[in-house]
C-alpha cells in the first residue's frame, strides 16, 4: 500500500519539475520567435525594440536543451497518465481532450525531429534565405511548445492529478 503513495509523490514531483522546465522553454522560446518576428528598424526602447536588444541566437541553446529536458521528464509522467489518467477520461467519454492529448504527443515527436535543423539553422549566417528559415523553424516550435503547454494544463484542469 505504501508503494502506491510514494510512487504518486515520485510522479508528483516529477510533474511540478516537469512544469517548471516547460516554463522556462515557454519563456526563452516566446522571446525569440518575438525577436525574430520584431520589425528590424523598431524603435528603441519600444516593446519589440526591447526583444531586440538581446541576440536571438543566444536562445538556441537553451531552447534546445530545454525543449529535451521537458520532453524526457513528459515521458516519464506520460506513463503515469497513461495507467492511471487516461482510463478514466475513457470512461468519461472525454474524447475530445484524448484527442487534443494525442495531437500534443504527434508535435513534440516532430518538434524533436525538428531540433536538429532548428539548430543548424541558428548557426548559419545570417542571410535572408536563412532567416526566413529561422522564423519558419522557431514559429514552429513556439506553436509546439503553446499548444503542449496549454493542453497539459487543460487535461490536468479536466481530471487533476494525484
């Protein structure tokens, strides 16, 4: 019986750590697909001025290892929801949300197979072939990381968890 408990603490924790990383991804990635979406001449001071004012390259990184981390770490719970959520929402005929849920699932697997590009994107120079690849790249991984962190919440919100 104690088992039970201290794996829903472990799944617990590893939800929260999970939910923090997504925020930091949320955050660093929003940042530069504004900047690169920033008109070049704006004003300074300006709120896409601002965005500006930081490298967008100096995100790459951290988007990469970032959108890995959170990836790995929703592996990992997934298999939590998977046995013990996701019978229930069955039994709730809450299709809807599974199917949202499984949509979530279809773009991360792309938006990991688009990291590797994405990243020799962000290495290339700075041409305007290039950089019209870069806005395509990091707007898709921005509607990804949206749309995975919007429907995590949403399923959470519809049956809890714990």
């Amino acid at each position: 019986p104690n088992g039970g408990r201290g794996r829903a603490i472990m799944v617990t924790v590893l939800l929260i750590i999970h939910g923090l990383v997504a925020v930091a991804l949320l955050g660093a990635i929003t940042h530069q697909t504004l900047s690169v979406w920033a008109p070049a001449r704006a004003r300074p001071g300006s709120f896409f001025g601002r965005f500006r004012t930081v490298p967008n390259g100096a995100f790459t990184n951290a988007i990469i290892v970032l959108y890995s981390i959170t990836a790995v770490l929703g592996g990992i719970v997934y298999l939590y929801f998977r046995v013990d959520v996701r019978p229930a929402l069955e039994q709730a005929s809450r299709w809807e949300a599974l199917g949202f849920f499984d949509l979530k699932e279809h773009f991360i697997a792309i938006g990991l197979a688009l990291l590797p590009a994405y990243y020799v994107c962000w290495r290339q120079s700075r041409d305007e072939e290039s950089m019209r690849t870069r806005m395509v790249l990091t707007s898709m991984l921005a509607f990804i990381v949206w749309w995975s962190f919007l429907v995590g919440h949403v399923m959470n919100d519809i049956r809890g968890f714990g």
